[in-house]
C-alpha cells in the first residue's frame, strides 16, 4: 500500500485541492486516518477525479455482505462519507436512502457529514457495524431483513447443496448473507448462457457447470439483472472480476488482468481482443467498470 503522500503526488487534482483548502485537508484526512485504523480491506486511496473536490475511497473487505464499499467526498465546507450497501440499512437515527448510479440503476447508500469542526461519533457508529471496519453485521432494518430471508427461499437453492430449509439457525445466517446476494441469480444467468452461447465470454469455456452469471457493474437490485450488465464466466474469471484484478476496456475490447494475476493462463488471456456485439451494447456498463479497475492501479494504463 503506498502512503498518503506518495499517492497524492500521483494525483495532481487532489493534490492540488489538498493544498488550497487547507482546512478541509485536515478533515478529511483526519477522517481517512480514524477509519484506516479500522480497515480491513486491500484497496484504498485518493482518487483523481475533480478539481472543485477530493475524493477518498475504500473497498469493501471480502467477508463484508452489508457494505459495497465506502466513499470519502472531501469539500470546503464538509467531508461526506457515503456507504453504498447492498440493501436498506438501520441503525438508530442513521437510515439508508435509495439513489441512482449513472447506468440509472437503483441502489442503497448511507451518507455521514462531517464538518472540519465536528465530532467522528456518528462515524464511528456506522463503522463499527461494518466487518470491513472490523465491526459486526450491520443491524438490518425489518425490511431489509425480510427481503433477505425471501431470497434465501427463491434465489439460493442451486448455489449452497448443504443448505437445510429446516435449519433456523442456517437460515438466519443465510438471511443476512442474502442482503449481499444476487437476486433473480437463475433467471439472470439462463438470459446471459443465451446470449453468450454457452460459453465464457472471455475464455471461451463451455463446461455449463463452472459457467456463473457476472455482473459488470455491482448487484444493486433487480434493475441491474440486465443483459447489458451481464457476462457469463467461469467462475474463476468471475472472482478475478468482483475482486478488480480483471477488466475489458470498452474502448479497444481488449481483456486487461493485473500484474499480480498474471500467471499461468491468465497471463495468456492478458491483452486478448473479444469480438461480438455485445461489446458494445455492454459499452456504459463496461465504462464504468473499467473507470473503477484504473482509478484502482495505475498498472491499468
């Protein structure tokens, strides 16, 4: 992990605000030192996006079902800490709303504002539920908790074969995992073996059984089960995707994988070029998630 300083140097625009808003500055760092303290995840840092403020993210640790991931939106005025989650969150007098991303699709965040005189309590609240921050499951809200226990009924039978309907207390932990899990997951992957014509869209694979429904952008609800969202890939292509450490540039249609990843075959699929239309009827979904993988590594280029 590279430190503050050197990551700002390698941002001119936040490094730059840094500068000018030295009062603000201070807040957000001092908000990015109090939850980096806790944090238990592999990716953060600022982001180089806007001259007018500084953007600070952290991504999600791998165990964590409640939380997406965590945004630090620096102003002169304010620091905003958004939380977007995989679905409705309460807990005391801090409640999720519901937004919309840029591919219009709806989902769940949670915002703190923090001025540069105020106090951390209401963050450390939030960030103490959270197991990316070290915390516990975060306390769902009725709703929140009933949907959840509806998809472990509807969408889950042909992901967990041990899986016992008779077993409250299985069902309650599935009832919180659930919040994370994609919902309509079957009908969503039938659509995409259709269009893929069975076979992984980046490796070519057919083996059916290893094939999984990928989104391209994150399951924010039932809107994002869309073709134009969608890639089918085998499994290990699929984590290698939700983990960042692999992306198809929009532009050229070629497969980028991380340096770190680049080993035995997946070195081979480095810098393949796919074809097919689906390229670009994918294009605004594949953009926003390749503008994610580049902010994330500058080995991207």
């Amino acid at each position: 992990m590279k430190s503050r300083s050197k990551v700002l140097r390698d941002k001119p625009h936040a490094a730059a605000w840094m500068k000018q808003n030295p009062r603000a500055s201070r807040n957000i760092k001092r908000i990015v030192q109090a939850m980096s303290e806790r944090y238990l995840g592999s990716h953060r840092g600022y982001i180089d996006r806007s001259t007018d403020e500084v953007e600070y993210r952290f991504g999600r640790a791998a165990d964590d079902l409640v939380m997406e991931g965590a945004k630090l939106i620096g102003r002169k005025r304010h620091t905003t800490v958004r939380f977007h989650l995989y679905g409705p969150y309460a807990q005391g007098v801090h409640k999720s709303r519901t937004i919309k991303n840029r591919l219009g699709y709806p989902h769940h965040v949670l915002d703190i504002v923090i001025s540069p005189d105020g106090a951390l309590t209401a963050l450390n609240d939030v960030i103490g539920s959270f197991r990316t921050f070290g915390g516990e499951a975060a306390r769902l809200s009725p709703e929140a908790n009933r949907l959840a226990t509806q998809a472990v009924i509807t969408d889950l039978t042909d992901t967990d074969a041990d899986f016992d309907p008779g077993s409250v207390e299985d069902a309650r932990q599935r009832a919180l995992r659930a919040v994370a899990v994609r919902r309509g997951q079957a009908a969503f992957r039938k659509r995409l073996v259709g269009r893929y014509d069975g076979k992984c869209a980046i490796s070519g694979c057919r083996v059916d059984q290893v094939l999984e429904a990928a989104h391209i952008t994150p399951y924010f609800g039932a809107a994002t089960n869309h073709v134009h969202n969608g890639l089918l890939l085998r499994a290990d292509l699929h984590t290698l995707w939700d983990r960042g450490l692999l992306a198809i540039n929009p532009d050229s249609g070629k497969v980028w994988v991380e340096k770190e990843a680049r080993i035995e075959e997946y070195k081979t699929l480095h810098g393949r070029k796919l074809s097919g239309g689906w390229v670009k009827q994918c294009g605004p979904a594949l953009l926003e998630h390749w503008e994610t993988f580049v902010e994330g590594s500058a080995k991207a280029g």
